[in-house]
C-alpha cells in the first residue's frame, strides 16, 4: 500500500497567539509589576476600610468570617457580597468617572476598552470586578479563577482574565 501525498486530509496550519487588534490603538501597555503593586495597594485600602469598619461595627467582623466548615465546597455569599460592596463603595467612583481606582491614581494606570475608548460602569463593576466576586463564593472556584486570573498576564497583550472577560486593557499614562 503506497502512501499518498494528497495533503486535503492534512490538519489546518495556522499561528496561534493573543488576539490583538492591529488596528486598535495601542496606548502604552502598563508593566506587570506596577499592576501587580497597584492592586496591592488597592488591596490594602480595601483591608484597612474594612478593619476600621469592623471596629465601629463589630457585627461586620462577624458577618466577614468565613463557613465554620471552611472546606474546598463551601458557599460564602455573605463576605463576598459585602465585600464587593465595601469596594464598590471605595472605588467604584473614581472607576466609573476615570477608569481608575485608587492604586491606578497613585501609579497612573488608567483602564480603557481594548480600542482605547472609555469603559461604562456596567463592564467595569459588572464583568471587570463582579465575575471574580462571584468566583469568591466558592474557595475552590476563587482559587481557580485567581490563578488563571493572575497567570494570563504573561501573555503579550498583558491582559488577565478579568481584561479579556470584559474586554479592557490597563495603559499607563
């Protein structure tokens, strides 16, 4: 049996990289490492709202422990609810009327739409932060939303899940 050179049975040869947009202004790409010290930071203000919240309200710090089973299936739609409020309430301004929070302010980052235009509250609070408040329910699923969140950064277009999901980009300015 010969062996046939007809290649209409062969497997598609095609690149694979990061979707880019040849057309969309590229704006400079903020670095990894001043996005990753301004979540931090924006962390940290979050946490510190938190904590002073806590003492004046001592029910808050009750509300905010997590299930007293605290295994890879529980369910914790209290603390994530209220969490993503206390940030809403913190950043969600400056978010919505500047694609900025406040880490981004300090280190001059700025999220735009992936063609540079300005982002709407809805794509920002709802796909950009909500989805991975959501994924905060489950510690099992948080876990797996934030590695793949965090590891999808090194790709060249810079953009994490929540980027990509909501279709942003950080620039720095």
């Amino acid at each position: 049996m010969s062996v046939s050179t007809d290649d209409r049975f062969a497997p598609p040869q095609a690149p694979v990289e990061d979707l880019v947009d040849p057309n969309a202004p590229e704006g400079n790409l903020a670095g990894r490492g001043i996005r990753l010290v301004s979540a931090i930071v924006d962390a940290l203000i979050v946490f510190a709202i938190i904590w002073v919240a806590g003492k004046v309200v001592p029910a808050l710090t009750a509300m905010l422990q997590p299930a007293a089973d605290g295994g890879f299936g529980s369910f914790r739609l209290l603390p994530a609810l209220i969490g993503f409020l206390l940030f809403a309430l913190v950043q969600g301004w400056t978010l919505v009327a500047r694609g900025q929070t406040l880490g981004k302010i300090i280190f001059g980052l700025r999220i735009v739409r992936s063609d540079g235009s300005k982002v709407d509250a809805g794509r920002l609070l709802g796909l950009r932060y909500g989805i991975g408040s959501l994924a905060a329910i489950n510690p099992g699923l948080s876990m797996v939303y934030g590695l793949l969140d965090s590891l999808l950064i090194f790709r060249e277009s810079r953009k994490c899940l929540h980027d990509t999901i909501a279709d942003t980009k950080v620039i720095k300015l």
